[in-house]
C-alpha cells in the first residue's frame, strides 16, 4: 500500500492555524511570494475604504510606484501587466481601495468613529456591511503620531473599544489596527508601550494588523530592530548610543542596492523611498491574507461526513477549519473510480463504516497554506488507485498533552493551564525579560534578568493571556489559556 492509501486509516496531524487573525509586520514584505492567482483574489473580493493624513500616505503612495517596478520586473518580478493597480471603484481590472475615504485619522476621537459611521451607514442585516457603501468590507485607518500621547486607558477608550465596537456593529467588513509610526524615543518610551499594548491586544483578540512601526523598524535585510536604536519615522537611528541620530538605515540600503532592481523611488512623505516599499509590500500580503480569511468563512470549522456514498466517476471534495470525521454515525463508501478529497486545518479521523473500495482514489491532507476545496485546480488523484481499505477502529490523537507548537521560536506548555506553565524556545541564551499581558492588551507581570522559564500565576483570574520574550534584537509572543 502506497503512503496516499495508508491515509485513510487515519490521520491525524495538529497544526496551529488562526485564520481570523493577522499579523503583518517586517517579516511579511516578501511580495514576490504571492502568486498571481492570489492577488487576482484580493482584487476581486475586496473594496477597500482607508482613512488617514500624511503618515499613512506612505503605503498608498508605495503602492502607486510600485506598479511599474513590477512591470518593469523589479526583484525578478514576472506577474501580469499592472498586477499591482488600484484606484477607486477597481475599473480596468484595479484593486478596488477608496483613498481618502473618511476625513482625518485615527488619532482623532471620536471623529475617526463617527467618520466611519457615516461613510458606513445604517448597518444591512443580510451582509453586515454598511446602507450608504455596500460593497466596502474592509476600513482601514492609519495614525499621525498621535500614540505617543496616549496613556494606557486613552488607547483602550479612545481606539481599541471603539474600534472593537464597529467590529462587532458591521460583522460583514473587516477593520484593520495599525501602529503608529516611529518617532526616536525607543523601547522605553510611551509610544512603544502603546504600540506594544496595541500589538498584544491584537494577537490576543483574534484581530487584524497592520504593524507600521514594526515595517519601518527594519531594513529589508531584518537583521537590526532599529526602533532600539531610537530610530524615528525618518529611518534615521542612533548608531553610537551617543544620543545623535547619526545614520539612515534606509538610504544606507538603497546606496548598496540597485534602484529599480532591488527598490524603487517613490513618494513617502515624512521618510525614505525604502520604506515606502516596504510598506507597500506589506500591504499587499495584508489583503491577500484577508482575502484568504473571508473565502474562509464559507468554509465549516469542523464537519462530519456521515451516510454518504460516493459513486463511481465522481468527484468530491469536504473541507473544514478545524477537524473532519468520517463515518462517525453511520457509513461513508467510495466506490471504484469514484475520487474523493478530505481537506483540515487540523485533524482527519476515519472511523469504524468508512470503507474505499478498491480502485478509488482518496486524498486526505492538513493544509498548511490556507488552500481548501474552492482552490484545487482539478481533483486531487492518489498516485495509483488504492487497494480496497476499510476503518476498523478509531486512532487516538497521538499528539495529545504534548507540547503544542505555538510559534517558530516559542512554545507554552501546558496551553491550556491552571496558571502554572513552562515556556520551551530555540534560543540558547535565557531571555532579557519576560512580559504578561490580559486580553485587553495591559501588561500585569514583567520579569527581568530571569533564571528559569517556569512561572506561577495560579492567582490570577482564568481568561486569556499574552506572553511575550524577549532577547537581544529578537522576541517572541504567544496567547495561552490559564481555566
């Protein structure tokens, strides 16, 4: 028996996959990792409505230039003539994005809230979209600075309810957080306590964002968070620790690279060309990803296929989020010739009255890329037809109680916890700190200089929480469950 036949017996592989949140930051303005049939997506499913001032100008502006650089096949781009267009009402085959949508930016409460609530209008109750434009599903708004002077209980009053409000009132649209944009006082100062206080918000409520301070905190290199370097929204940095912002991070990469091959010039008021790319970049991958969660949102979380018989010739495919059961109640037959395809973000389990008869062909895969039943191109073939295999009993989850993988650096087990848990990384070295922060993106716990990666919070209230690590130049963050 081939490997695609041993499939149907079981499998079982768990995968973290949250497809409804979004974290776009540096290490996504990779845009020649989308695929041409991706981007078509986006322009076809999303309308787009942004708001914002000067700062936020910075990604339309890229976005503008960018669409010769890739004609003319910057970094070894090779899409379709104006892949990259956009303009108001999409025509010409454009990405549909209203700029200059809503007045001002969202540094001004309540006028970002009330500006939103007049372009949307009353709320539809088939679509959830807004009476007066129905075909935006996403609103974008963007900062001028104004974080920086925000206390704790400013942003939670002033920005993450209200934002979290509109969410909640228009569930058809998806709204999009941002941070704000660097201005030289560093780790310490207040505004990357409220960039950290929005970041934390947003991984632990499941929520979309758009990380400017992050994208403009590195060089496309990723190898220096110049933000520690009190680097401001100019991309100057103090090189010295000597108090001076001394050089530019941005213009010393485009001096080393090749214009209109590996950057281009643009527009980007108050900074550099460098980072207008890179927040263009980032943008795209940023709709593309949605665009995957709202085609998503059709598909079930979890799905048992019960009494079902497959006959010869055709083709079906079932697909779920979370967790496929086949046979659970009663039987599921695949007769011969007949293809049948099994997509999870988790877990396939074939139970007892599953049965393939021999010459079917089946398929059963986690997807690791988001890709389910609406993107196969053709039905998926086994490689040969299988030999005739029944269930003849369920497997346990063999991946159970273990050490859940929670990110590419950092694990928390047990997840969830009754506030006692150990946190597993890749690095060598201890971590400079640790913080803890609740749902509401505040932070209760910070530990300095630690010795030991267990912790004790059997006093704290069961919820959901953010756990964040840090080392040089490096960190890490992960949600876990304290019951």
């Amino acid at each position: 028996m081939n490997k695609s036949a041993l499939a149907f017996l079981m499998i079982f592989l768990s995968i973290n996959l949250c497809y409804s949140q979004i974290i776009i930051n540096h290490t996504n303005t990779n845009i020649t990792s989308l695929t041409e049939a991706e981007i078509v997506d986006a322009k076809q499913i999303l309308h787009i409505a942004y708001g914002h001032t000067s700062h936020g100008s910075q990604v339309t502006d890229g976005m503008t230039s960018l669409v010769t650089f890739a004609n003319n096949g910057g970094k070894g781009m090779n899409y379709s003539y104006n892949i990259f267009r956009w303009n108001n009402g999409g025509s010409s085959g454009a990405l549909d994005l209203h700029d200059y949508a809503m007045g001002g930016d969202v540094g001004y409460f309540p006028d970002w809230r009330d500006n939103t609530l007049n372009y949307l209008g009353a709320v539809d109750p088939l679509t959830g979209r807004g009476e007066n434009n129905p075909d935006v599903n996403v609103i974008m708004w963007s900062w001028c600075g104004q974080a920086a002077g925000y206390s704790e209980t400013d942003m939670i009053n002033k920005y993450l309810t209200p934002m979290s409000l509109l969410e909640t009132t228009y569930w058809g649209v998806k709204f999009i957080y941002m941070t704000c944009h660097l201005n030289g006082t560093g780790a310490s100062g207040n505004l990357n306590l409220r960039n950290e206080q929005i970041r934390n918000y947003c991984l632990a409520n499941n929520k979309i964002l758009y990380d400017f301070a992050d994208i403009e905190s590195y060089d496309p290199d990723g190898l220096t968070n110049y933000m520690l370097l009190y680097a401001n929204d100019n991309c100057d940095y103090d090189s010295d620790n000597n108090g001076s912002l001394d050089k530019n991070w941005a213009t010393a990469w485009q001096n080393t690279h090749t214009q209109n091959v590996d950057w281009y010039s643009c527009s980007c008021q108050h900074s550099q060309s460098l980072n207008g790319n890179q927040k263009a970049y980032a943008a795209w991958v940023l709709f593309v990803e949605i665009t995957k969660a709202i085609k998503l949102e059709s598909i079930p979380e979890d799905l048992e296929v019960n009494d079902t018989l497959i006959s010869s010739t055709f083709n079906a495919c079932f697909n779920a989020q979370n967790d496929i059961t086949v046979a659970k109640s009663s039987t599921v037959i695949i007769e011969n010739n007949a293809n049948a395809t099994f997509i999870a973000g988790n877990s396939i389990s074939f139970l007892p009255g599953f049965h393939a008869q021999e010459g079917s062909y089946v398929d059963a895969h986690i997807t690791t890329t988001g890709s389910f039943c609406d993107d196969l191109p053709a039905p998926i073939m086994a490689a040969e037809p299988v030999v005739e295999k029944s269930a003849t009993e369920p497997i346990a989850d063999e991946n159970e109680n273990q050490p859940s993988s929670l990110s590419a650096s950092m694990k928390v087990y047990p997840n969830p916890n009754n506030g006692q848990f150990t946190l597993f990384t890749e690095e060598k070295e201890m971590p400079e700190n640790v913080s803890i922060y609740n749902s509401k993106g505040q932070k209760i716990k910070q530990l300095d200089k630690i010795s030991s990666l267990e912790f004790n919070m059997l006093n704290e209230t069961p919820g959901l929480y953010v756990v964040r690590v840090t080392w040089h130049n490096k960190d890490a963050s992960q949600k876990f469950i304290i019951r």
